[in-house]
C-alpha cells in the first residue's frame, strides 16, 4: 500500500505545474530521457538514437517543437510581476548544402505546448499570418534566423532577435559574440554555438549572449540588452521550449544541450558531456579504397573501370575551364543533371519557352525537386560575365523568387538549375479558357507577393537587380499558390547608386517601356511599366496585346478607356463573377495604368507599389495624360516581330536583340 501511495504522489509531482521556487532542470547527456523528463514533441520534432533533440531534417516547408512537458510558474498570479528566470542552450544549424540557407530556430516561451496553426518558414513555427503581431499570444521568443525577410524589417539574413508576440523583433543584432570586440558567428555554419537568455524580473531586462562552444564562459557584454518588461506579456504558467521550420533549402536544426531555471542562474553545459553531432556527409570514397581482393581482381577492375569512364565521359563530356573553377558550390554535373530528367524524357518536359525547354528534375542525392532549362549557347563571347551573373543572381534570398540554384555547360549547352514550382506558370490560370482559374483573393496575394519580390531587387538587395522581363508566364506559384518571379535569364545588376549602360533591347513586347524601345536602356523604371502591365492582365484575364483576331486590342488603351467612362471595373476578368473586393480591384487596375505611364518619372517606385496595395498609403488621383501608351513612340516598330511570334504558337516569346550567346542564352 505505502509502494503504491508513492507512485500515486510521484505522478501527481510530475503532473503539477513547476514551481518557480524549485524549478531548476539541465539536460547535459542527451534529451533521451536519462536527464529527466522526456520532451514533449510535436511536428517533425525527434530525439535521435545518439539523444540529439533534432527539431527539423531535410524537409521541405515544415515545422518541429520541443517543449519541457510540466507548465511552468512565471509569477503568484496573473497580476503579478515575472520572476527572473534563465537558460542557456548549445544548437547548431546544418543546412544541406553549405551555399544555401535554412530557415531558422527560436527558444520559446508559450501558452501552450506546441503553437497550433504556426507556419513554417520564414514564419519558424511560431505564428501565422493573420495572428503574427496579436497582443493575445501572450508569446515570448529569441529567433536565430538565417532568412532576411523584408516584411518583418529583419537586418539581414544571419541576425539574433528578441520577440514579443510577432516575428517584427524588439531588438536585433548580427549573431556574434564579444571577445574583447565583437567577433562574428555563422548560424548556417553547422558548428555548435551556446546561447544565454536571461530576464531579470526585478531590473526587468532582458539579456541574450552568444558564443561558439568552446568559450564555457559566458561574456560579460551581452550581444542583446532590452529594457522590457514581461508581466503583461507571460501568463502565471507558461511552457518553455524550442520551435524551428524549414523552408526550400532544406536544413536540420539541432538542440545538443538544455539548463533552464527560475530565480536564478541556470547551470552551465559541459560540452565533453554532449551528444556529438552527425558529420556531414562528403564525397564517395572510390571503389577501390573499400575492397581487398586479390592482385589481379584489383587489375581487371582498373581496366573495366577505365572503359567505363571513357564511355560515360563521353555522353557526359561537359564545358569547364579555369574560371569556373571558384563557382564550384554552384556549379552542375551534368551527369547529375541527366540522372535528376531521366535523360531529359518528354515525360519530364514542363514546357517550351522562347530559349529553351524546361524538364522537371529529382537530384538522386538529396531528392530535391527542381526544374533545369536547357538553352544553346554557340558563341563564347561574354560567357565568363554572365556566369558570374548568374552565381550573383544565385545568392538572391526571398519568398517571392524563385530560386536559382545553379548551372552547368555542355558543349553547346548552357543548363540553369532552378527550384520546382508545383502549380507551374501563373499564365496558365489566366489565359485561353483554362481549366483551372484563380479567384480574386488569389490574384490578389500574388500581386502583392510579386510586388514584394521585385521591390527585394531594385533596393534591398547588395545590388540593383533589374529584371527585364516581368510577366505572368514568368511568375511561377509554390504549393500553397504564392507568386515567385522566376526566370533571370535577362536580368542584369549594378551597383547602388550607378545608373545601367545596357543598351540593348530586350524583353516581351506589350512589356517594354516606350523609352527603352528608343534607347536600349533597361532601368528600374522599365521593370515598374512591366508591372503595370502585368497588373492589367492578372486582373483583367487578358494578354497586354491581343493580334489575332478582327481587331488588335492594346490592354492598356483598353482599361484607360473603361477608365475615362468613369467604369473601370468593365475591366476586370467577368469569371470572377460577384467574389471580388471592388476597392482592390479598382486599386490594381488603376496602378496598373499609373505603372504604364509613357513618362518614367511619372511612375512610381516599387517601394511606393508596396505601400499602395498594403493601403500605408493613398494611390494618387490619375490624369489622362501620359496613361494611354498602346501606340506611343517605338511601340509599331516592333509589333511586327510581336505578331510574327505569335503566328509559331508562341504567346510568351521574348524580344531579344543581343549578342548570338547572351540571346540564346536568356
């Protein structure tokens, strides 16, 4: 009776909510249960043989949580002021490729165990999009992100931030450590790195110090120190614990160690003690570093090999010369490349564009889907620079691009490697009696993803990226129907502040700004009047110029005209039927004619597009001129080459007047 009455109050401790007063845990030798009580875990959240808390792997787009599994007590009662309390952890970050990172991880503080309909990403399983910034959350984080997300003003893509109830962080700073100065750390690097948070319920401040595992002691300088007061903000019982997600680079966040506790310092981690990482993986050891036979098995290997060889470096013989050899992590086999297309079967084939095919693609070795366009390049003049574009283009990071992951060369070939978009071009949602159609609240969050992604171009990126080629076909939808602007081939960069000396012309015609038809010259401005064109045909379901048929129809005179009889929503595409918002409706069509004005200057910026379709910020009133622009000056003396290469079947053709190579290869 009495062994009985002992495991009945021992279940009754395990079950309580902690008290402040005793709550005291570390976990120093693995989460597998021998340092106490097992984690409470949800999503792709797992603790490994080896006892490594692993709250994502290399998955695409999901979310992992750890929590400790007892509430825990914060404060006497929910008018009370917090206690202090502190942690410190070891994590790591592991992203599949070394180039490319993952998303990031966050230590969190929550009502609940595990943070029901958070999404992943850039989100990191916290929140969502309509409670991200809710006062009612109630929801205390320190994020270690590796994404620079524009939307939430984060500094840059390898950054510490305090938040409170949303992802738009208190306070940030660039991950580091002080060492006598401040030293630089890489989230992504896949070494582990100890974090220290501490709240000081008296002096209500909030501290988070970092430091690489091997520095035990933490610095007196904190990397983050903020003022704040938590009462308001924690409950009187909360749960601690970890959340992360993974998006399309596909990493695996580790949690190696855990000390937490209330009203005073939590004890420090004996890294000797941890749970060692897994390496990762390298390069295939050869054959034969791994066999012992016999002299002559050995000998009649060699020489089957070396046939072998000889006949696969011939299918698979490719371009490389010294230049390249620095571009290495962005760099194909095209054997990889082949196996990915299954030989580039027009079972794989996505489509046919005006420089090339596109194949769906599975890399063997990571089993990450991609999408490789082939194009020809005969010519090597100008190669070296336009790879070195495409590297740059390569390092781009936002949700709304789509990823260029790499290239390779082969004879006469140039392949771009790119992340697979599901649900394909947007163009085939909106053209030619599709079987499938967007409603408005679809078209509407494209927009302004699309908008988001080009705005990331031309100002907060390290350069200024023009696009010039901005359309629906090139607009490609994720899984979940979110906008990514796609396709680079044409795009071009130069610094902040210096103006671009293109000269050529290139792009789709009902796209190209009148001022670039008599110039040559692509400039932010010309991607803008893309835009507006691009606005008009998401809304109104129509291609910019339509030349088949009795009649031409220029879109743009089109919506003016609808405009100027005070009815411009006679626009927009009639299968929406009733289901639209009249107000966003009007919006879009009416930026789409303030994007398309003939004069640059009278365009507004990308940054000014945001705030309009966000309403932070009022459309100005519009006048008829300058805004009908089907028949401005230069338009006619390329219609005809518009007409001709809708006469081969192809509505989405780019006008190119460039070099043999950069033309064919873009």
């Amino acid at each position: 009776m009495f062994v009985k009455l002992s495991a009945f109050l021992v279940l009754l401790v395990l079950l309580a909510p902690a008290e402040a007063q005793d709550l005291n845990f570390i976990y120093n030798d693995g989460f597998s249960g021998r340092s106490g009580l097992n984690l409470s875990l949800d999503g792709i959240a797992e603790i490994t043989p080896k006892g490594l808390l692993k709250l994502t792997k290399p998955t695409k787009q999901s979310s992992g949580h750890a929590f400790y599994p007892n509430p825990v007590t914060f404060k006497n009662s929910e008018n009370d002021s917090t206690f202090s309390f502190s942690t410190n952890f070891i994590f790591a970050i592991q992203p599949e490729y070394t180039t490319s990172g993952g998303d990031g991880m966050a230590f969190v503080i929550a009502p609940t165990r595990g943070l029901p309909e958070a999404l992943p990403i850039q989100y990191l399983g916290l929140f969502n999009v309509s409670n991200n910034g809710n006062l009612n959350n109630h929801v205390f984080a320190v994020e270690l992100d590796t994404i620079q997300n524009p939307e939430f003003s984060d500094i840059n893509e390898n950054h510490v931030g305090i938040d409170i109830n949303g992802l738009h962080s208190v306070k940030a700073a660039p991950a580091g450590y002080f060492d006598g100065q401040l030293k630089n750390l890489t989230l992504i690097s896949g070494k582990e790195m100890r974090v220290w948070v501490e709240y000081d319920g008296t002096k209500k401040q909030i501290e988070v110090t970092m430091a690489p595992i091997a520095v035990a002691t933490k610095s007196p300088t904190p990397l983050l120190s903020l003022k704040y007061d938590l009462s308001p903000i924690l409950n009187k019982t909360m749960y601690v614990g970890f959340s992360s997600s993974t998006g399309p680079f596909r990493t695996s966040h580790y949690v190696v160690g855990w000390s937490f506790r209330m009203n005073g310092q939590a004890q420090d981690l004996i890294a000797s003690k941890l749970p060692k990482l897994p390496s990762i993986a390298g390069k295939k050891r050869s054959m034969l570093f791994t066999f012992g036979v016999p002299l002559i098995s050995v000998v009649l290997l060699v020489v089957s090999g070396v046939l072998y060889v000889i006949r696969r470096k011939r299918k698979f013989a490719e371009v490389l010369e010294d230049w390249e050899l620095e571009y290495g992590p962005q760099r194909f086999k095209y054997k990889e490349l082949y196996i990915a297309t299954k030989g580039f079967r027009e079972k794989e084939l996505l489509g046919t564009g005006g420089f090339g095919k596109v194949y769906r693609g599975l890399l063997p070795s990571s089993k990450i889907e991609i999408a490789v366009k082939r194009v020809s390049h005969e010519s090597r003049q100008g190669m070296k620079e336009f790879v070195a574009e495409i590297v740059s283009i390569g390092r781009l990071r936002h949700r709304n691009l789509v990823q260029l992951l790499g290239y390779c060369r082969r004879k006469g070939e140039l392949l771009l490697v790119y992340d697979y978009m599901p649900n394909g071009s947007l163009d085939k949602y909106l053209f030619d009696q599709p079987e499938v159609t967007l409603n408005w609240s679809q078209r509407f969050k494209v927009i302004k993803g699309v908008a988001s992604g080009l705005l990331y171009l031309h100002e907060e990126w390290e350069q200024v990226v023009i696009h010039r080629d901005v359309k629906a076909s090139n607009v490609l939808l994720d899984g979940e129907f979110n906008g990514r602007l796609g396709d680079f081939g044409l795009a071009r960069l130069y610094d902040h502040g210096t103006d671009p000396q293109t000269t050529h012309i290139v792009g789709t015609l009902g796209y190209l700004a009148p001022e670039h038809t008599r110039t040559g010259r692509a400039t932010t401005s010309t991607d803008v009047f893309a835009f507006g064109a691009f606005l008009l045909e998401v809304a109104c379901g129509k291609r910019p110029i339509k030349t088949q048929g009795p009649e031409d129809m220029i879109l743009v005179d089109w919506v003016f005209s609808c405009w100027n009889r005070s009815n411009i929503l006679e626009a927009r595409d009639q299968s929406f039927g009733t289901d639209f918002v009249a107000e966003e409706v009007e919006l879009v069509l009416k930026l789409g004619l303030l994007c398309s004005h003939s004069e640059p200057a009278a365009r507004p910026s990308m940054r000014q597009v945001v705030q309009y379709l966000a309403g932070d910020a009022a459309l100005p009133g519009l006048s008829s001129s300058g805004l009908a622009v089907g028949h401005s000056e230069g338009f006619d003396d390329y219609a005809m080459s518009y007409q001709s290469s809708l006469g081969k079947g192809s509505s989405h053709s780019s006008y190119v007047a460039e070099s043999a190579l950069l033309s064919g290869g873009r």
